[in-house]
C-alpha cells in the first residue's frame, strides 16, 4: 500500500536580493572567455547529460528552482511552492513579468509546453527519465501552474532545480522544433550569439532581462581546448580569464603567478570502477572486494591527481544529502591475494580495463590501477574510449549477457544534490543499460527497495535510515572498486569576479565581472 505523508513546504522569494544589491551596476566591460576541456554536444538542457553543456545553458537559459553554490534549492523563475499531503500534486507559484529574449512572457503555459515536450517519447529526449513521473501539468492561471505526479517522488523538486529543466521559449519551439539546440531562447541574462562545436559559444548582454543590473559584462564566450598545458597556457597569456580544468600537476607553477588566482573547490564527484557482476569472475563478491583492498588509493591520489583528491569515504561523496560518511577501504595487498585464492583465483585472471575518458588524468589513472592489480596476479589490458565508443560499447548495449564491459573506470556528480541521483542511475536494477548507467549491472533487491521508499517519503529521518542501509549494503557487496574524489581545480585571472566551479563541477556565473 502506498505510503503516505504529509507535505507543506514553500520556499519563500528572495527578494531579489541579488539583483538589488546597493550601489549602481558595473559598467559593461569586453569580453570574458572561459577555456574548458570537452566540446559542446547540444544545446538543448533536455537533449543532453553533459555537465558542461547544462553549464553552458545557464548563460540563455533559466528553471524554476535553481542550486546555489552549495548545491541549496533557491527559488528562480518560480517563487514558491507547496506539496499536497500524498506527496502527488506540487502547486507552483510564478515570477510576474519575466521575458524570453523573443519577447515572449513566460507563464504557466511555457512550463506545461516544456514539461509535456520532454515528457512525450516521440521526441526521443535524453532527459525523458528525470521528468517521467509526472502524470500531467495544468495550468491553474498565467502564474500558477500545478503538476500531478504518478507516484510520490520525494526529490521532484530537486530535479526541477537541476540545470536540465530548464524553460525554452514556446515561440521558439514552435519555430525551430528540433533544430532549437542551435537556436536557444531562454529568460537568462545572455542571449545566443554563435556556436561554432568543438570550438567556442559565444552569447552576449541580454537587455531585457528581468533581474535588473545583470548581467555586469557584454560578452561570455566559452572556447573548446582540449589540450591540458594550452588550456593553462591561455589563463596565463590572457586569451582566457578562466580555465578548467586545470591540469593537476600545473596547478603549482600556476600558483606563482601573482596575476593568477588557482582554487582548488570542494566536489561530489565519486571515480570509480565498476566490475559487471553478471559474469566471471567478477560474479564473486571476494573478487570484488579483493580489488578494492589491492588498491592504494592515497598513492593513487597523489601520482594520478596531484594529491588534488582523496580516498572514498563512501558510496557517495560527502555534500551530497543523505550521504553516508564511511572508513575507505584500506589499502591490503596480502588480503586481496587471500580472498581471490579463496574464490579460487590463487593465480589471479585476466581480464580489461576500459576508461570512460581519454583524457591525460585519467590515462594515469588507468596505468596506475594496471600496476596495482598486476601486484595482486591481475593482469588488465587497459583501454581509453573515445566518446562514439563509449556510447556504443557500454551505453548502447542491450542485453547484460552480451555486453562487454567488465572493469570500467568512470566517474559521477549527483547533480541533483541528492541522493537518489547517486544511487538509482548507477546502482539499482532499473538503471542497467542502455536506460541508465548500472555498468556494474549489480542487482540487490533490498537496496532497489531502500531507494523505492526513499522516493515515497519525505520522512527525513525515514530517508536517512534508507539511504542509510542502502549504501551500507552496497560498501559490502563492492560493485565498484571505490578508488577517490577529487577536487576542482581552476584557475582564473585576478581581475575576474563572479565565475565560480560548483561542487558537482557545472558552473555559477550571473555574478561575473571583470575588473580593468
């Protein structure tokens, strides 16, 4: 029988603190470019899990609820909200006399235009399974608007903050249809100027925006370089006030320059790898636990990341709600051979190491972790995917028997802030692929049913028990080798003001200015 409770939550306006601060608005300065390391695969919030790409959107774009910097829900194009008792309708006060940069108003009929886009699966939208407990959205009148879900869903509000829900213009949806990833029209401070992929996107001051004194600056341009040394070479030349980012073992000589400011900013972003437990030999739970004790994590910390991270202390990292704060697993060489000799592996395997990245890192990381199972009788072949091939080989495939994933380094931000887009996507059942990321394809029936009540109540202290128990089974049965979190390394000109990494690594940039 469904749970039921009883909710009554409204986060009050702010006030439009931030748009009221005292003191006239900084004069309009050139252009600010900001050096990041992966090109842009769309720019539609609903048509992408890219971190950066919904990072990017933030300049055009807007939602209702937003994170700040301490991933804290705050109201934004919404100003409030209340829950029904059973936890199955949320009742959403709108901002009045808000534009999209068309000219369009935005009101209760531009969200249920949004929500319902997503929500229908013609449309073959990658965000389709952050929205799909809704039932239906009805417009109560032009500033009210009220969302029936099907079931409880305790982090709703939370995906509504999240960077991919955000409000496109109608107007422009109707025009563009699906071409409106190269058209974005949104309420942001910046409007879309030019997108040349896998090489800049350019948007500038969008006049009409309803936040007054915003944004400080004429021009944001967001320059693809892939490469590590140039990318820190562009923050110290100048063609970049922003990098990130930043290559770790650059980070001290970056510190020496005294027109530079480095920031090493805290992060919940898990590295791990996953182990597909639907085969051999990885099926055994000692086998799994063997490689989380034949690693040495602090070691791995310091020669793959500059000592810019540290050893899991948990499923999910700390700063994420509801996260479990655990001992890491000790570096035990002698216990590893001990249980894979009882699992009947005395003379070790061999089998392959993907990584989901090319990068210069993670090309470390996956060297690092060759030599560490190599000690233990391992022998690991080590590859480094190219995005085409990651989609094809890991989140394409169809059927867990056939799908050729086995070790698999990887990592995840819980962009949500919450637990549940910790766990669901990665760690239960109904997250194996091709639906979500479950590489492990681990299944424990009581931590898919800890994560299903989680869901169903906004119990705090019932949640936290859950969430609780769910990730104590989870440490146990060692799906993953829990390797490190690392920290987000940046760097940027002391002239620039307002450009902030949040923890899940997307950006907080309304604020940005930049001094003469």
């Amino acid at each position: 029988m469904m749970q039921r409770f009883k909710i009554k939550r409204t986060i009050a306006v702010l006030g439009l603190a931030v748009g009221l601060l005292a003191g006239s608005p900084a004069m309009a300065t050139e252009d600010v470019t900001i050096a990041v390391n992966i090109s842009l695969d769309s720019l539609d919030p609903y048509n992408t899990n890219s971190t950066l790409a919904q990072a990017v959107g933030k300049s055009y774009y807007e939602g209702l609820f937003m994170f700040d910097k301490d991933l804290k829900i705050q109201p934004l194009l919404a100003t409030g909200y209340e829950a029904s008792e059973d936890g199955l309708t949320y009742t959403i006060k709108l901002r009045d006399g808000v534009k999209f940069q068309d000219g369009t108003d935005f009101n209760a009929d531009a969200v249920k235009v949004n929500l319902e886009r997503v929500l229908d699966k013609s449309n073959g939208l990658a965000r389709y399974n952050q929205f799909s407990r809704i039932e239906k959205v009805d417009v109560v009148d032009p500033l009210t608007v009220k969302i029936t879900l099907k079931e409880p869903f305790s982090a709703f509000i939370n995906s509504l903050a999240h960077p991919s829900a955000m409000m496109i213009s109608p107007t422009a949806l109707k025009k563009w249809g699906k071409d409106i990833t190269f058209h974005p029209t949104g309420t942001g401070p910046f409007e879309f100027v030019e997108w040349k992929p896998a090489t800049y996107l350019k948007v500038k001051k969008f006049d009409g925006y309803w936040q007054k004194g915003y944004p400080k600056i004429d021009t944001l341009t967001f320059r693809t370089v892939t490469d590590n040394n140039t990318r820190a070479a562009m923050v110290q030349t100048g063609e970049a006030q922003f990098a990130f980012p930043l290559p770790f073992e650059q980070a001290k000589l970056l510190e020496k320059n005294d027109k530079l400011k480095v920031v090493a900013a805290p992060s919940i972003i898990a590295r791990y790898i996953s182990m597909n437990v639907q085969h051999k030999p990885f099926d055994d739970v000692r086998v799994r636990q063997a490689i989380n004790y034949a690693i040495n994590k602090e070691a791995l910390a310091k020669v793959a990341f500059a000592g810019y991270a540290f050893p899991s202390q948990g499923v999910i990292p700390q700063g994420v709600q509801y996260a479990k704060k655990m001992d890491p697993w000790p570096y035990d060489p002698k216990k590893a051979k001990e249980l894979l000799k009882e699992a009947g592996y005395a003379d070790g395997f061999s089998t392959q190491l993907w990584s989901a990245y090319n990068d210069g890192t993670s090309a470390k990381v996956v060297q690092f972790l060759q030599q560490q199972l190599g000690q233990v009788g391992i022998k690991a072949s080590v590859e480094l995917l190219e995005s085409g091939q990651r989609v094809q080989r890991v989140q394409q495939a169809q059927d867990p028997k056939t799908a050729p994933v086995r070790m698999y380094y990887a990592g995840w931000s819980a962009s949500t802030g919450e637990a549940d887009w910790a766990l669901r996507p990665l760690l239960a059942t109904s997250g194996w692929p091709p639906v979500f990321n479950n590489t492990a394809y681990y299944s424990n029936p009581e931590v898919d049913e800890d994560i299903k009540n989680a869901l169903l109540t906004t119990d705090d202290a019932e949640k936290t028990k859950l969430y609780a128990d769910a990730q104590d089974r989870i440490w146990k049965d060692a799906p993953w080798a829990f390797l490190v979190t690392m920290k987000l390394l940046s760097a940027q000109s002391k002239n620039l003001t307002g450009f902030n990494v949040m923890p899940d690594g997307s950006f907080q940039y309304k604020d940005v200015d930049l001094k003469p």
